[in-house]
C-alpha cells in the first residue's frame, strides 16, 4: 500500500515535514531550515489546490508556475493520481499570504485537517 511522505516535496520549504496536531490543525515543521513552525491556517494560507492528472496535464493551475521545473511534471502526474487519491495519498499546492508557495504530498488525515480548517473559516 502506497503511504504519503507528509513533506513539502517542492518550492519553499521544501524538505520540510508536515504534521497533525488535532483533527483540524496541520503545520510544517520547521526544524529542517531552522525556521518557525507554519500553521496551515485561513491566515496563513491565502489559497490551496488539491492537485489532480487533469489539473496538471492543462497547466491551469496557477499555484503550481514557478513551484516546478518542466521535468518534475510527470513525476508530479504519477503522485497527483486517482490512483494515489483512492488510497489516500494527496498532493496539495499551497499560496502563503508572503508570496511564498510549496506543494506538498499529505495522507488522508493531514489532508482532512488542512480541508476541515480552510472551511471552518469560510
């Protein structure tokens, strides 16, 4: 069964870890760049994006231009599947309020967290 690597995989932050703190809280860890935790909070994020083959494929997604290179595209493809989704492995593309962007590769639970308190706040 495929399992989720929980870290920011591209843009800043990249090699970070992302963790659970309640079943509506999510952070990345700071400790890799010797940085504060990030909260993944409405005030912190100004948008995020579940990333899917299609989204990708079109190139429609504007979070993800200047996050990747050209030649990290189909192994973001093969990541971003329904595939991977049915079992519970989510690749997110994240906007900081700073301008700051990272994508990041979740299982259900982060990606749950991250869902329920982007729409606690709407």
């Amino acid at each position: 069964m495929a399992t989720a690597k929980n870290m920011v995989i591209a843009g800043d932050y990249m090699g970070c870890r992302i963790f659970r703190m309640s079943s509506s809280l999510a952070y990345i860890s700071g400790t890799m760049k010797k940085i504060d935790d990030i909260f993944l909070v409405p005030e912190v994020v100004a948008r995020y994006e579940v990333m899917t083959e299609d989204i990708i494929r079109s190139g429609n997604s504007l979070l993800l231009t200047g996050v990747l290179d050209p030649g990290n595209l189909l192994s973001l493809r093969l990541h971003a599947s329904e595939k991977m989704q049915s079992k519970g492995v989510y690749t997110i593309a994240v906007k900081f309020e700073d301008e700051k962007r990272s994508l990041m590769e979740v299982d259900e639970k982060i990606y749950a967290a991250i869902v329920r308190r982007m729409a606690d706040s709407e």
